[in-house]
C-alpha cells in the first residue's frame, strides 16, 4: 500500500494512513489495497514513492532518456540497495535483456543525467567500470552478470526502466479513490 506523499503509512496490512493536524490528529482508514491512496498508474510498478515503467524496447541511453521524458519521468535512478533490490526484482521477471541506468560518466565521475548529481550507489559487476577504450560512458543491468552493473557504450541498444515520484492530489487521497462506494471512505477515528 503507498499513502499520500504527506501520509505516513501506519500499517500495510489493514491500509492505515496517518496526517498529523494542528491542533487535531485525524487518523483515516480506508480499503486495504489499492484504494486507499492513489498509486502508480496502470503497468507502472510501485516502490517506496516512485513509479517504473519497464520498457522493452531496445534503444540508446539517450533515446531512452527522451522517452522517459515523454512519460513525465526519468530514466531510472538507483539510490540505494533496497531499491536496486526491487528493480532487479523487476527486471529477472522482465524480458532477458540488458537495462539502462539513468547516468552517465566524465573523467570516472558518475552523474545521473537529469540531477547531474554524483552518484552515490553502486552495484558494479567485478571488474567494471572498465572505461573500454574510454568510450563507456554510459551503465545498464546487465543480464548476464546477474543484473549487477556494467559501464558500456551510450549509443549502444538496451531496453530501460523509466521512474517517476508517485504525484497525489492529497484531497483524492483524503476521500478515498472509490468515491461510488461509501464503505471505503475513510473513517474518521479519532479527534483531538
Ligand atoms: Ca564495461
């Protein structure tokens, strides 16, 4: 279950999102599940407060990025190990093929392309980066090193994941997404 981006998520299980109001603190329950807040739009996946939408056409990095564009997102960013975690997850149940990584390098620094921030994880195979030739100046999954990470010529051809933070209306999510069905409106438990 995702809450609202303001929400803190009490509890999966039952579907519980949390807003602390000055001076009152509501509590708000609703249908476990999907309805509870809104999600990812169809075929995107969800995690931790980012959408991803697996892409399997074969393509260079910066087609890749425009793509991603033309979705509202980004070409996929990895932030951590839980999240790198998920999206291999996504990606061995995926089509067996390398995926881009939204990032690129200069002079052995690695930026993600649309923050220009350094990166700061890493999930590279043993031995990569190997800047071959100097002219691998881009990263995928790579499927035949178990998804870890492999530095490899831009405008070579892989599929992608694009990311995209999950956007709410908050008033949506206070009313609950199934606004025909009255027993899945939130509740409210507890004033003051
Ligand atoms: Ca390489």
């Amino acid at each position: 279950m995702e809450c609202c981006s303001d929400f803190v998520c009490m509890e999966e299980i039952i579907g519980r999102c949390d807003k602390t109001y000055m001076p009152y603190r509501v509590f708000f329950v609703s249908k476990p599940s999907r309805s509870t807040c809104p999600t990812c739009e169809n075929k995107w996946f969800t995690f931790n407060g980012s959408c991803y939408l697996i892409q399997l056409n074969l393509t260079t990095f910066y087609e890749a990025v425009n793509i991603c564009y033309s979705h509202g997102a980004s070409l996929v960013h990895v932030d951590d190990k839980a999240e790198n975690d998920f999206i291999k997850a996504l990606l061995r149940n995926a089509v067996y093929q390398d995926y881009w990584i939204g990032m690129t390098e200069n002079r052995h620094i690695w930026r993600y392309y649309d923050t220009k921030k350094t990166v700061t994880f890493y999930d590279w195979e043993q031995g990569e980066p190997d800047h071959r030739n100097e002219n691998e100046h881009c990263a995928i999954f790579g499927n035949t090193i178990n998804y870890h990470w492999a530095d490899v010529v831009c405008d070579s051809h892989r599929m992608f994941v694009c990311e995209k933070s999950i956007s709410v209306d908050v008033n949506l999510c206070v009313a609950g997404r199934d606004k025909t069905s009255t027993a899945f409106w939130p509740r409210l438990l507890s004033v003051k």
